[in-house]
C-alpha cells in the first residue's frame, strides 16, 4: 500500500510540474491578471491549490502528533471519497474554505515565489509517505473539510480532481486575459 502511495504522489507530482512549466509561457503581467473583479488570477488559483496541499499536511502531521486511534479506511471513506470527486467536476463555484480562500492569497505574485511553495510542499508530501509507519496505511487520518475522514488514497484522489478543476480554472483565465 505504501509503495502505491508513493507512486501516485510522484504522478501527481508530474502533473504539477506540467502546469507550473506550461505557466511559465505566460508574463508574470497575465498571471496577475483577472478575468473579472470577483475571480482569481491563475497565479491566485495555484497559490490556492499550493496552500491547499500545505494546510493539508500540516493537520495531518498535527493529528499524527497526538497520539489517538485513526478509524480504519474502509467503506464509508470510499462513499465520502466518491462525494467529494462528485462535487469536484460539477460546474458551479464553491466558496473556498477560509484557511485556503481570499484571506491567504496574495494579489499580485510570482510563477517562481508559486513554484518554490507548492514544489516544496510536494516533496514533503513525498518524505512524509516515504516515513509514515506502516500502521497507519489503512487509516482515515485526513478528514476533509466538507466530507469527512477520508483515506490515503482518497487523499491523493482528491488532490488530483480538485488539480484537475482549478487547471482548467487557470487556462479559462489565461485564455480570457491574453
């Protein structure tokens, strides 16, 4: 199961570094740039999803300090898994959670200051399952803000989707303020 995790963080990983090169095609000028007054720039939507992946680790690592018992991943985590991926490919907006909404997100940024903080929250994500004790392989430690514990897998199934959201969010907006 480890091994799984590891390698479908390193795929997830690629696909992060596919946008981050196919961004830097474009002035830190149309990065910056909003298609309207009440959107995200695409520097503003990577930066979301950089902070988003962070603040996930970072509850994690907080909840592993403590030391408590995790449910087992099983059935229900897959049904709440399955709900979120659901929701990800509707088409209407949701209001970012505020930890990872408008009050952390800078106005005007760079593709490098971008890419340093979300690269390296991806390597720790990597050393993190590359260290995490096999006894908590099959446990729902993350719980999702709006679904609820989910597995590790769930995890990496749910950084991919809500990826796969906000990449066609950020070309949308390049396309729009070329």
């Amino acid at each position: 199961m480890k091994e799984k995790l590891i390698l479908q963080n390193q795929t997830y990983t690629k696909k992060v570094q596919g946008l981050l090169s196919e961004m830097a095609t474009y002035s830190e000028q149309q990065l910056n740039a909003k298609a309207d007054p009440k959107s995200w720039s695409a520097l503003q939507v990577a930066q979301h999803l950089a902070v988003s992946e962070a603040s996930s680790l970072a509850y994690v690592r907080k909840k592993m300090a403590h030391t408590q018992t995790f449910p087992k991943a099983g059935i229900a985590e897959l049904a709440r898994s399955l709900f979120i991926r659901l929701l990800l490919f509707q088409p209407f907006k949701f209001k970012a959670p505020p930890v990872v909404g408008n009050a952390v997100l800078t106005p005007n940024n760079t593709l490098e200051v971008i890419r340093q903080q979300w690269l390296n929250t991806r390597h720790d994500w990597q050393e993190f399952f590359e260290t995490m004790p096999r006894e908590l392989e099959n446990r729902a430690v993350f719980k999702h803000p709006r679904a609820g514990r989910i597995g590790w897998k769930h995890v990496l199934y749910f950084f991919s989707d809500h990826f796969d959201r906000h990449r066609q969010q950020i070309r949308k907006t390049l396309k729009k303020v070329d």
